[in-house]
C-alpha cells in the first residue's frame, strides 16, 4: 500500500517542528525560554511597556507576566523603571544586554528569512508567503470559531 503524499498540514507542523529546534538550540546557554524570548520581542518593537501592556501584548496574566520579568531581570536582560507620567506603574526597559540580544535576534531573523527563499524565483517566493498568510488566516480563524472565549478575553 503506497504512503500518501504530505499534506499541507503535515508540512506546516514539520516547519513548525524544525523552528522549536532551532530556537532551542538558539536559546541553549543564554537563560532565555521561548516566552521570555517573546516578551523580549514585544520590547523590542514596542519600547518600555507596562507589565499590564505586555500581559495583554503577550495575551496571558499579569501573574505570569511578573514571573517572566523577574527572572529576565535576574539574568540582566530588563530592567524595572518608575512611570514617568504614572506613580502607580512600573515601566519594563531592555538593558544593554537585553537590545543586544534582540538585535542580535533581529539579524539572525532577517537572515533566515533570507535563507528559507533562497532559490526560488521572486514570483514563486510571494506566491509562498501569499499561501502562508492565508493558511494563517485561516488556522485562526478555526480556532477562534472553536474557542470563541479566547477571542472574547483579547
């Protein structure tokens, strides 16, 4: 009996799959997991950030949120700062360390965004990104059908 062909899905979990590795061997060492690296992220292109805003960015509690300040501050990455505008708030900044990382992020990003095109014609690399944004527009659109909650809370 013949094996069937991948499906789409099949492709996208494997992407997925190769990506988890790659961060995680990206992440070996620096103290940073893939939700701290996220909150980096967000600080990144948003600049300094309430825990509130980033709880929200981040789409998760507040509670979680300061767990994942804390120990990004431990290892030096951001920094607690008073509001200037907001006595009650306490502004989360990248440090030093913690831009340099996500620059360092930024490049790689670019460079293996680069890379994963590499060879294909013009045409056939907007024909794929294209197909992608769509199969993401539809996979959230799924979910939020199934998980209307979800939705609601954001």
């Amino acid at each position: 009996m013949a094996t069937p062909p991948p499906t789409v899905l099949d492709r996208v979990l494997a992407i997925g799959q190769l990506l988890q590795l790659d961060m995680e061997r990206s992440f070996a060492g620096t103290g940073l997991t893939t939700s701290r690296t996220h909150l980096l992220w967000v600080l990144h292109h948003a600049g300094p950030s309430t825990q509130r805003d980033l709880a929200a960015a981040l789409e998760v509690s507040p509670r979680n949120v300061t767990g994942l300040v804390d120990a990004l501050e431990s290892t030096g990455y951001v920094s607690r700062e008073p509001h200037p505008s907001d006595r009650r708030a306490t502004l989360v900044t990248l440090t030093g360390i913690g831009r340099g990382a996500m620059e360092r992020m930024a490049d790689q990003h670019a460079d293996l965004s680069r890379a994963l095109v590499a060879g294909l014609a013009p045409d056939h690399a907007d024909a794929l990104l294209r197909g992608l944004e769509h199969v993401e527009g539809v996979l959230a659109r799924l979910i939020a059908e199934a998980s209307p909650e979800v939705t609601e809370a954001t």
